[in-house]
C-alpha cells in the first residue's frame, strides 16, 4: 500500500519522536465503522469492512481474526500503523482510523497551504452531475446514485456485491472485474473510501483519464491527501471527529452516521486550491 506508506512518511515528518510516545487510548470495531481515540486526544475513523471478513460467521474463526482483543487499549499508536500493512482486515482497519486520527494532529501543527478543508460539507453536495458525460461510480454510494438517476444521466456503477443495488439501479451495473471497460472514458469517477483499505484505489487510478474529476469519499478517506492529489484525486469527502469518546461510545454501540453527525463529527471535504 505505498499510498499509505507515503502518508505515514509525510506525517512522521512532522510529528517525530513524538510518535513514539502516542498511545491509542480506546479502539472500537463497531458494526458499521471502527474507530480510535489517541492519547493527544485526537480521534479516527474507518469503515467496518465486515463483507471481507468470511471469519465472522463463527465465534472461533472470529477469535483468530481480532486476536488482540482485549489488549487495544494502551497500544502505541506505531503499533497500529505497523498494522496497516499486515494481512488482517480488523487490525489494518483501526490502522487506517489510527492514521486518520493523526491527520489531525498533522493539520494541528502544520496547517495545509495547498489544498483547504471545508468542515460540515458533503462531497456528493459539491458535484454537478449535468458537467458530466460519462460518469462512473465505484460502490454502492447511494446518495449519488439518487443524484445521478434523479439528472437522469448516463452512467455505470461498479459493485462487487450487486446485492447491495436496488433493482432499479441494476441497469446500470457492471462487474467489478470488467472496471477497464468503462472506467479509461469516465469524466466523473465517485469512489469509496473503502478502496483505499483493501488497496484497490491505485489500479483504478491509473486506468483514470488523466482531467477526470476524482472524487474518493468515506470515513477511510479522512487522512493527508497528498499523495492521493499527486495520482489523480481531485477530491476527498471524508469525517473530522470533534468529540471521539462520545463517537466511539456511539459506534461500539452499532450507529452510523445518522447518529453521531452535527453532534460528534462532521463531514469534511478536502480539495486542491
């Protein structure tokens, strides 16, 4: 995953030896999104990709796919990181929440020049999908799909699971593994933030027309986006947590955005000047 390895270069440059006293204060792998609190205080999300975890059907097979459970809390934060790039979906999940929460930290000290964060917008609100001609959606995003149908446009979604598609959207389904038959013509591409977890966002990027927007959206994508700008990104649409005690309560509780937005986090979206 060189993307992230690149954004944990970035951040290690500004925070230092400091990283080294960071510990993750609370983890929570919740339903829906999994999260951390660090001991700085700030926190990180990441979506639950509870999908690409055949382990969860049985209590034992469970047991050896979280094995550190019980010994989260306390961790250093390098040790998360260190997560990222391991074979376990659970442990790179609060890897990338760990690397969300220290984004913040990162923006704290050094303030990005540019690229700017807007707080309390949508990303799927920023999009005029009339600009477009052939737009293409990677994941169910439900909000731009309702925006897409509703401008009656003309567009695909790709999906690996087209159960997650109503039966009225089926009509614009492609398989995931036919992605180079229509993403290459794509002027508009609104990508989930789940594909920077399973590391599948670098190959879309680089079968991308070079002046396609590119919009990655999610709580996953709430990191530095530098390197992502660097390849092709023109947008992220992600999550800032401001209350992460409150938020984790939340989520280890099974809620969604519904249930903590205005109240513990926001919805940001970060682009380029």
């Amino acid at each position: 995953m060189d993307f992230l390895r690149d954004t944990q270069k970035k951040i290690e440059g500004i925070l230092g030896d400091q990283l080294d006293d960071i510990l993750v204060e609370r983890a929570v792998l919740g339903l829906f999104f999994s999260g951390v609190k660090l001991s700085t205080g700030q926190g990180g999300l990441c979506f639950t990709p509870i999908k690409e975890m055949p382990q969860a059907v049985c209590c034992p097979s469970s047991a050896k796919a979280m094995p550190l459970s019980g010994h989260l809390s306390g961790r250093p934060v390098r040790a998360y990181l260190d997560d990222i790039y391991c074979e376990n979906i659970l442990r790179r999940t609060l890897g990338i929440a760990a690397l969300n929460a220290l984004s913040l930290l990162y923006w704290e000290k050094s303030p990005p020049d540019d690229y700017e964060i807007c707080m309390g917008m949508d990303a799927f609100d920023t999009v005029d999908v009339k600009r477009y001609k052939k737009p293409v959606v990677i994941g169910a995003l439900v909000p731009m799909l309702k925006k897409l149908i509703a401008a009656d446009a003309d567009f695909h979604v790709l999906e690996q699971d087209p159960r997650t598609l109503k039966p009225y959207e089926m009509k614009y389904y492609v398989p995931a593994d036919q992605a180079v038959t229509c993403i290459p013509d794509a002027d508009l591409l609104v990508i989930t933030g789940v594909t920077i977890l399973n590391n599948t966002l670098p190959d879309i990027l680089k079968v991308a027309k070079p002046d396609a927007e590119v919009i990655v959206t999610g709580p996953t994508a709430s990191m530095l986006p530098d390197v992502f700008f660097r390849h092709g990104v023109t947008t992220f649409g992600g999550i800032q947590v401001t209350k992460p005690d409150e938020l984790l309560d939340i989520i280890s509780e099974g809620g969604s955005g519904y249930h903590f937005f205005g109240k513990y986090a926001e919805r940001t979206v970060i682009r380029k000047k």
